[in-house]
C-alpha cells in the first residue's frame, strides 16, 4: 500500500510535477504515514534517480530544474507537518542567495537556488538588485552557513567583495560562494570568498563542500 | 596606420533562410507579445515616453504593452542607412546593406597574456593594448571595448576604456560597456571633444552604443538611459539580445526569434518615439543553452541560424545590425574554436550584417586570446572570399590562356597566370608545409599567430591623439571620478 504511495512520490519528482507531489503529500498526511518517511522514502529517491541521469547525460538541465520544482512543492507541504510533530528533515544547511545591488539578471541565481534547494539546503532566496546589508542582516536572521552571491556585470561583481567585507566588520561567520558570467576563480580567491562555480551543478557540490559534506 | 580596411562588400552567395511569409509571421509573433504580454522597461523616463505616446505602462512592474501600430510607426522614423565614423575620415564605414564590418569582441574578464602565456584578469593597459594590435589589421574595421579595465572605478570604467581605444586608434568604437545615465553623458562630452562641437558629433558620430536587453522580454534602466542620451546626441544606439534557447528563450529556435525580436524592436521603437529619425541599431548574439550546464555556447547550428535569422530581421525593419559572430565555447584556439568561428561567421555574413563582432574571444566571450584574435581575422579573410563567389567573363574564362598551354602543359609561365595570381588566397595560419618540415619544427598556426601578435604590439605605431585631446579626456573622467 505504501510502497504505491512511494512509487508515485518519486515518480512525481521524476516527472517535475509539483501539483501530484504535493497531492500525494496530502494523501501521505490523510493516511497517517510519517511526513519524514514519505519525504525520505518517497521523495529523495526520486530527486536521486533524476541526479544520477542527469550525470549520464540520460537527462537535462530542463528536468532537473522542474524536478527540483516538484521537490520544492512537496516540501513546502511536508514542513507544517513536520512543525506538528516535532520533528524536522534533515536538511544540508541554510543558504541565502540574491543577485547583487545594480544587477538585475535573475535567471543564473534562481537556477542555482532551485538545484541547492532539490539537494536539500533550506534556500532563502532574496531576489536581484539585493543591498550588501541585506544579505548580512538576512544571513543573521537565519544563522545562515552559507551565502551565494551573483553578478553578471563587470561593475556590479565587485560589490561581491563588500558583502565579504560588511560580513566581517558585523562578524557573521557564514562561507561565501560566488558565481554569475564574469566571475573567475581567481576573482573568488582575490575578494577571499570561500566558494566559486561556474554553473549551477557544480554549486551544489561547491555548497556541500562547503558544509563539510564532500 | 592600417591600409584599406576590409569588408564583404556586396557579396555573390545568398542565403534563403525564411520565406517572406515566415518573417511577416515571427513579425506579427513579435506585435503581439509586445501588445499583450508586454516587455519591462524599469527606466522612469522610458516609461514616461511610452506613456506620453498611448502605450500602457505597468508603474508598479515597468511593463509596457505597446500597440502594434505604434511600434510599427515608430520603427518606420529609422533612417536605413547612415555611417559610422572614425577619427580617421579614411576609415569611416558605411551602414548601407552592401558591407559586413568586423570588430574586436568584448566585454570579457580574463586575457591569455601574449608573453607569459597565462590567464590573468584584465586592466586598462589590455584595452589599450588590443586596440593598438586592432588598429594595425585591416580585416578590424571598428572597436568593441575587448575587456574591462578592472584596474579602474566601477563608475568610470567604461570612459577609461573608450579614452583607451581613441589613444591607440583611429577606428570606429563602438561601447557596449556604458550602461547608466551619467556615463554616458560624460562619453557623448568625450566624443563631442573629439570631434569639436555637438553638432559635428551628429555628422560623424566616431562613437556608437550597444545596450544589452535582459531577456526573457525585459531591459535594464541604465541601459535604457544611456541609450536615450547617446541617441539624444546623434550617437548610433543598438540593444543587442542574448536570449537563449532553453533560459531566457523557448527551447524551439522561432520562439527564441520571437522573445528577442520583441525586446530589441520595442527599445528601438522607444528610441524612435524620443528622437525620430536617430540612428539605431538592430543588434543580437542569440543561441541555445547547453542542455547539461544551460551556459551560453557560442556555437552549435543553433547559434549559426541565429547568426544569420538576425540579419533577415534587420533587414525587414530596414535598420542595420550588429550581430555576435565567432564568441566561440572553446577554451584555446582549437578544433571547436575554428569550426565554431568559421560557421557562424559566413552565416552571419552571407546576410550581410552590417556589423559583426566580433574577433578575439574563447570560452564564450569571457577570455582573450591574441592568437585567436587573429586566426579570426584570417577566418573572416577566408570568407570573406567565400561570398565573393566565382566570377564568370571572357578574362575569368581564361579561353587564350587555355589554347596556347593546351593539353599536357602548365600555366605556371603564362602571363595570364602571373596576372592573376595574386588573387589566390594565401594562408597565414595553415599549414601547408610539407610534412618533414613540420615534423621538425612542430610548431603551428598558434605560434605563428603569437609572433605577429607580438611584433605587432611591439612595433605598430598609431597615430597620435592630440594631447590636449587628451586632458580634455582626464578632465572629463576626473570629473566624473569625483
């Protein structure tokens, strides 16, 4: 009975479909099934299946963005639940991502945030043209571990650096991981920032590097 | 100086991408989505313009659905042709559909140093330095601001550069890294300098501008405003779309057509209905995204049809274009980089675009190389004498020549020969030595490319700028500076 429940949880990610997986979630909750074990039983497994095709090449960029999608709905179902009883999912860590003041191209940072968010950080997402300070005091509200930053102009990438600088002087600890077009490994290491990609994959294993987990 | 500069001009091949029906479709595609689903412009004074001429703006969201009819009027006000010109009357280059001009590429971050070989970070001194190597090669006809000064302001850089290319050339330059209000004026004072008054900028704008859209259907505001001031002065303005099959474009190729097509005509419909008449641009660098990473590529037949589709768009609008060509993926000068280069610049240049950009760049526009900057150039030479085609006459025919070698003989001797000779393309970055030469040496085009790179940089004297020009430039930039 449940194995079906499960079956249907992966496929859902598997197909990118947020609308069933966060049905199934409220048929999972209406049964009385666990929210832990149908996120870690139903869908994990198919955010992994999707992970290790689009490794093969089996599957795409486009699949993986709305599996993550789906992942996204479920677990935004799943969380109130987990509030009720006590309990919470295990999550990598907490990360807060924008796009730099004066720039606002969305599409690389909001990739970035849906592939760390299927892999199962908790994302807080501040959108684009975000204030070095926001991303500082949002980083202390949340006690975030990490903070992604993204600039696709020349002019607006070395505010990446006063991010670095403003989390110093207000001694918030959080890693720094950096990326957008004109961002180079070497810009990374010249403004200290912890972390660099180039794409949105790669950020991921720069993120859980980052956490330790790699 | 640079001798004649070199241009496809009234090329023999012809390409038939799209039936007329097909253009008038992906037209009508475009009036629509600009009409219903709108296009941002978060630029107050481009949403005040729009409002002032009947369009309905979205205060809150900066979206602009425009009429159909209105972006149709406006677009007509566009002169079709005009001339780009050059500190150097001699190399002015005419927008007038018969000619392909190539530029350097730009804006990238990073440069393969011509000496140490190694990937660094850009600085002034490389902006400098490309447009002194440019200035030297007759297949460079104009300028983009190859890499940014890094080592300058934020707020100041793109004068620093502009200041750059005019010390070290006499070419046309085109900025496509000036995008806010206040830059752009303190470029039009710099250009108005150059030339003496703003009238004489009008009659020859030696600089023109090149605005990124913010695909899917969206503009930024200081790109808008500096577009205003430059076409305020009489300055050729263009908005170039990177929309991209996948992201910030629909995975099929007509649908890509369709979200940058409505981006560029709704800005330069704005410009129009601001300054009626002003010279403008269509510009595009459109491909698909990498299925695997979704980065840009800068190659793949996609990116080859995009290369020629825009040219076809200029065209139905009668305005010239500007179009990305070469940019390729690759990370050195390489098997992908030639085959890349070479695809989507004849496909971009057997439609004519009036502008191409444009040499120099591997990994997607970001890294400089001198040596595929001027491998480049001899891709465009290559086809550049591709479009020229064959040509057919009794002296082409070569029916004397023929007779009196006859059968079993050779033409090296004949004067026919000797008269034509020099018309055969001679390579300067292929190898056709015999193969123990090589074996020898074993060194290559890249190698050869470096030493002229080199003696170039190292013996290429432009012509000086004024000095007082000069001052007038710090004095602009410090002023700006402050």
């Amino acid at each position: 009975m449940s194995q079906d429940l499960f079956d249907a949880m992966r496929q859902s990610i598997i197909d990118g479909d947020p609308e069933q997986a966060a049905a199934l979630v409220q048929q999972a909750i209406a049964q009385g099934l666990d929210p832990l074990v149908a996120l870690n039983q139903g869908f994990v497994p198919g955010v992994n299946y999707v992970g290790e095709q689009f490794a093969q090449g089996e599957m795409f960029l486009p699949e993986l963005v709305v599996a993550g999608e789906a992942m996204k709905a479920a677990v935004a179902v799943l969380e109130p639940e987990f509030a009720k009883r006590g309990t919470e999912r295990q999550i990598l860590g907490k990360v807060v991502i924008g796009t730099i003041e004066g720039d606002i191209h969305e599409i690389g940072k909001t990739l970035v945030a849906t592939m760390l968010s299927a892999s199962g950080f908790q994302v807080y997402d501040l959108g684009v043209d975000v204030p070095v300070m926001t991303f500082v005091e949002k980083a202390r509200e949340v006690n975030a571990d990490i903070i992604a930053i993204s600039a696709l102009l020349t002019t607006t990438m070395v505010r990446q650096k006063d991010v670095i600088e403003a989390l110093q002087d207000s001694n918030v600890s959080a890693k720094v991981m950096v990326g957008g077009a004109p961002v180079t490994q070497g810009w990374a290491q010249e403004i200290g920032a912890h972390g660099y990609s180039e794409d949105a994959v790669g950020a991921v294993a720069v993120a859980k590097r980052l956490m330790g987990l790699a | 100086m640079a001798g004649i500069l070199k241009a496809v001009a009234n090329p023999k091949l012809s390409l038939n991408l799209f039936t007329p029906e097909e253009v008038q479709r992906i037209h009508q595609a475009t009036l629509e989505v600009i009409e219903t689903v709108g296009v941002r412009f978060p630029s107050r004074r481009a949403q005040e313009i729009w409002a002032a001429h009947g369009a309905h703006v979205d205060a809150k969201t900066g979206i602009v659905k425009a009429p159909a009819h209105l972006i149709e009027a406006a677009l007509k006000q566009a002169p079709a042709m005009y001339t780009l010109a050059a500190r150097d009357a001699t190399q002015d280059l005419p927008l007038d559909g018969k000619h392909v001009w190539v530029g350097t590429d730009g804006c990238g971050v990073e440069i393969i140093d011509l000496y140490s070989g190694e990937r660094r970070r850009s600085r002034l001194q490389d902006v400098e330095e490309i447009a002194r190597v440019a200035d030297a090669l007759e297949q460079v006809a104009f300028h983009w601001v190859a890499l940014s000064a890094q080592d300058k302001p934020a707020h100041t850089r793109g004068l620093h550069e502009i200041a750059a290319v005019w010390r070290n050339s006499t070419k046309h330059v085109q900025t496509e890294s000036i995008y806010n209000e206040s830059e752009a004026k303190a470029a039009v004072e710099m250009a108005t300098v150059l030339v003496g008054s703003r009238e004489a900028l009008r009659q020859r704008p030696v600089l023109s501008l090149m605005q990124c859209t913010a695909p899917p259907l969206g503009h930024d505001a200081g790109s808008l405003d500096a577009a205003l001031i430059g076409a305020q002065a009489g300055l050729p303005v263009g908005f170039m779309t990177m929309s991209a099959c996948l992201t910030t474009g629909p995975a099929t190729l007509a649908g890509n057509l369709v979200v940058g097509n409505a981006e560029v005509i709704s800005a330069t419909a704005l410009i129009q209905l601001a300054y009626p008449g002003a010279p403008v641009f269509y510009a595009a660098a459109q491909t698909a995204s990498d299925l695997r990473t979704g980065a840009y590529t800068g190659g793949g037949p996609e990116d080859f049809l995009f290369g020629a589709a825009g040219g076809v768009l200029a065209d139905f609008y009668n305005i010239p274009i500007s179009m990305g060509s070469f940019a390729t993926g690759a990370k050195e000068p390489n098997w992908q980089a030639g085959l890349e280069n070479t695809f989507s610049t004849f496909m971009a240049s057997i439609v004519v675009s009036d502008m191409l950009l444009g040499v120099g760049f591997l990994h997607g526009s970001r890294i400089w190389s001198y040596e595929q900057m001027l491998m480049d150039c001899e891709i465009y030479e290559i086809v550049r004498r591709v479009l020229a085609g064959i040509e057919v006459n009794s002296e082409t025919l070569a029916l004397q020549a023929i007779r009196e070698v006859g059968p079993g003989g050779n033409f090296l001797k004949h004067k026919h020969t000797r008269a034509h000779m020099r018309e055969i393309f001679v390579p300067e970055y292929l190898d056709r030595r015999p193969y123990n030469v090589w074996e020898e040496k074993k060194d290559g085009p890249r190698d050869w490319a470096r030493q002229k790179a080199r003696h170039l940089l190292e013996t290429h004297q432009p012509d000086p700028l004024d000095p007082a020009i000069v001052r007038e430039f710090e004095r602009i930039i410090a002023a700006q500076e402050r």
